[in-house]
C-alpha cells in the first residue's frame, strides 16, 4: 500500500472530514480558499514572527518548500546536547512529518515546544494539535518535558513604539493531551488506509464549517438537493432527525414533523415556490420618521494591533456610507472612507455626527453599526452624547425582514446579501470590482495602508470600496421601498 505524507495540518483535516482529507491529498485543485481565510493566513504569519521576537537568541529553520533540508537542519542544530532554542524545526516519526513553532532544549536535556496560536484563548481543536505535535517530536527522539499554546491576550492594549511585550498568554497542556496523543497511531493508520481507497462518501453538515470552513464544499455540495434539510435556521437537531429519517430535500418532508411556525413557513414557500410578504411590513415602514439615514460601517480587525490605545481584534470602522432619503423621496449619498493607514476612528466618528445631525431615524441591516457606535462612544467621551443620539434613533431591518418576508432563494437565510436578489436584482455586488463582501474588504484595507502598494492600486481598491460600501446602504433602501409596497 502506497503511504501517504501526511502532516499535523493533514490529519487535523482528516479529523474534522475524512473527505476533506482525500482532496486535499487527491484533488487539491478543487479547493476553493475565501477572502477570509486568506486574511487569516496572513494574520497568523504575522503573529507567528511577533512570538519569536520574545526570544532573541532563537534559530529559524527555513525551507518552508524543501522539507528534507528542514529535516536534515534540524537534526544537525539538535545534534551534541546542549541548549537550543529553534523555530520552525521539522520533526518526523510515523509517517508524519511537523513544524514545531518554537522548540527549546535547556542545558540539562529537557525539551519543550509552543505552539502559537492567532486566536485570544485555547480552542478545542489545539489540543488535537498539540497532541500530534507532541506524539512525532516525542517519537523522533526528542521527548518533550511539556507543551504549551500561546495565544493573543485580547486584553492588552498597544502602548506604542512597537511594545508588544503583553500580547501573548500561554497555557500548559501537556496533562491534558497526554491520552489524545496515544491515539494518533490509529488517526494516522485509519487515514492512511482511506486514502489508499475510494473518496469517502460524506454528506454536507455541520462538520463543513467546524472548527474551519472547508475550501472544498462547492465541491461537496454540487449533488446535494437544491433546498436541503439543513436550510432550517439553527435548525441542527431536527436536520439530522430528519436525515436520519431519510429526508434530504426540505420540500419532501410532511408538514406535521415541523413544529415551529418559522418552519413551516419556510417549508411551505419553498415547497410553493413563491414568495410571501406579510402586509403587516408596511406598516412598520410607513411608521419610521423622516429623514431616513441608510448606514453601514467597514471595520478593520487586527490580531496584532498597530494604532496606539487599541486591543487585539478590536472592531475599528476606517468608511461609512449612508443615503438620506426625504420625506418627499429626494436621496442624497454621503460617504467617508480614511486609507491614510492614521487612527481613523475619530475622524470616522466626526464625520457621521456631522451627518447624521440630531434627528431622524438611522436604518441598518444587523445589530454591528450600533455596537461600534457604542465601543466608539466609550473611545472619545467627548462624543458619547452625540453618539448616543445616533444610536438611540437606529432602527435593525432584519428583524422587521425576517418576521414578515421569505423567498425560496433565500433558503433559510436572511443575509442581506441574500434577500437583496429577491428584491432587487439589478444590484448584484457581482458586478462590482474586487471588493464584494466584508472579507475583501478588510483584505483590501490592509492592502491600501500598506506603503508598498502602489499609488495606482490604492486608487482603484478605494474606488472598489466605496462603491462596495455605497452598494450596502442603496441596497437598505430599495429593501425597504420593497418592504413597503
């Protein structure tokens, strides 16, 4: 039988989804990464060089593409005894070969290893991690005296002058890993025996999305039926009742084994075809005062702060948009958007209460616009009553959307990037430029204050996010023309 290399990332993705795992390994041209997760990527670099700057007398194993070089590096740093201190070794025993984040032997042999972590605290998924860390470089010859996470402390605040001296926690966990790491002999030879067969034949769920989105499930998903039982919102109990009962498709199940009126209602449009809209939403409409204020934010999340008296993944908004609609229907659009890579969230603040004056009713789509109004008001006390004001007067459209309209295309979703085409087409972000959802949007942020992008890019990705943000808030008012018909 062929044996396969497999690494610590491999077999994570083998235990979140086997078929996960024999794609990546069989068809590795299927996966289909987002914006988000190459964010993510890159933040974890970033944080990964930070968490060795606390240990200046460290030796980076290079050869990210050359794994045999890693392992023969390591082996000779490592060879005579004696205190070292190695980022990036590469460890191999079993047929699975790792990287060691920050790997350290003290004068009297006693090894340990920290594994660094981009998340503010401990997640279930490390201790997997931490268990095959610790079974290879255990079996490779180098037994490890202990293992520890070192993750963000979301509670420090930069100080400036590039101090990041608090920014990282560690917790021990080699107690609680000791019994997971035994079982990885087993993980190893069942995935081995997988890939050796026929791709698993693993239904779409949950497991899809946890503890990572899978960049396989287009894929996956191709053949699953076009309104699946797992549409149900926070319905996973009863999706997996009913798929154990045999029913894939939502429009195949009897009425009577939904017992909520929301599930019915969604079974009963999808199984019609045809959308409903309460004419109880008129009313509420008609009731909002004039003048209207369509807002959205764009916020920035840094794992490792950059602007002074800011936190690690902080909600920092850098571009608002907002269309003010008259009580006689006349609109006018207002924007902001900082790149000077400054602190932008006074300036950002200013602006929208020069805007949004004292009165009339601000409209968003989800409950983030207030709590950034809120963390900014506890920013600057100088502006809490302003600020206040603005947040006192917003009303949240999705309550008012999900309790009086559903359309089949939504399938249990009430996104605004979901509704949207159902109620107004032509404003598809699809036919925008590069930045057409919040991911891109961060991603392109961090592009435009960085100094190496050139003049001409930073220009168009600006251009990109204002119309992207501008799109938003003009979509928040054809929702609610619509809403009001």
């Amino acid at each position: 039988m062929v044996a396969y290399r497999l690494s610590k990332s491999k077999l994570l993705s083998g235990l979140q989804c086997p078929k996960r795992l024999y794609l990546e390994i069989h068809h590795p041209e299927l996966a289909e990464y987002s914006e988000d997760t190459e964010v993510r990527f890159a933040s974890g670099h970033l944080v990964g060089e930070l968490a060795r700057q606390r240990y200046p007398q460290g030796n980076l194993i290079e050869h990210i593409d050359d794994l045999q070089t890693a392992l023969a590096e390591t082996k000779t740093e490592l060879e005579g005894g004696g205190e070292k201190m190695l980022f990036e070794p590469a460890f191999q025993h079993g047929g699975v070969l790792v990287r060691a984040d920050i790997f350290s032997r003290d004068k009297a042999g006693r090894c340990r290893n920290i594994e660094v972590k981009s998340s503010t605290s401990v997640k279930d998924y490390h201790y997997d991690d931490a268990a095959i860390q610790y079974w290879v470089i255990n079996g490779a010859g180098y037994p490890l005296d202990s293992i520890s996470i070192m993750h963000i402390d979301r509670e420090f605040v930069y100080p400036g002058g590039g101090d990041y001296g608090g920014l990282f926690k560690q917790a021990n966990v080699t107690d609680e890993i000791i019994e997971t790491a035994a079982q990885v002999p087993a993980w190893v030879k069942e995935f081995q025996n997988m890939l050796a067969g026929d791709m698993p034949e693993i239904e779409t769920g949950a497991h899809c999305s946890k503890p990572f989105d899978c960049p396989f499930q287009g894929f996956c998903s191709k053949d699953d039926p076009e309104y699946p039982v797992e549409l149900l919102p926070r319905g996973g109990k009863i999706a997996q009742r009913l798929r154990a009962d045999g029913y894939r498709d939502l429009r195949e199940v009897p009425e009577n084994l939904l017992e909520s009126d929301k599930y019915k209602w969604i079974w009963r449009v999808t199984k019609s075809g045809k959308a409903e809209l309460d004419p109880k939403a008129e009313k509420i409409i008609r009731s909002l005062p004039y003048p209207r204020f369509y807002l959205d934010f764009e916020t920035i999340q840094f794992a490792v702060p950059i602007w002074v008296g800011t936190r690690p993944y902080e909600q920092l908004p850098f571009q608002w948009s907002c269309h003010i609609e008259g009580a006689t229907g006349d609109l006018v659009h207002r924007e902001f958007l900082d790149t000077s890579g400054e602190p932008p969230m006074r300036r950002f603040a200013e602006s929208l209460i020069s805007t949004l004056g004292d009165s009339g009713t601000v409209l968003v789509y989800g409950s983030f616009e207030g709590g950034v109004l809120k963390t900014l008001a506890g920013r600057y006390p100088d502006l809490e009553v302003p600020l206040g004001n603005i947040v006192r007067r917003i009303t949240n459209l999705i309550p008012i959307t999900r309790d009086h309209y559903y359309h089949p295309a939504m399938k249990g979703s009430w996104s605004l990037k979901v509704v949207l085409p159902t109620v107004a087409p032509e404003l598809n972000y699809g036919n925008l430029g590069e930045v057409q959802e919040g991911g891109a949007a961060q991603a392109a942020y961090l592009e435009i204050i960085d100094s190496a992008t050139s003049d001409e890019r930073r220009e168009t990705l600006k251009n990109d996010l204002l119309e992207y943000c501008k799109r938003d808030t003009l979509a928040l008012i054809r929702l609610i023309h619509f809403l009001a018909a």
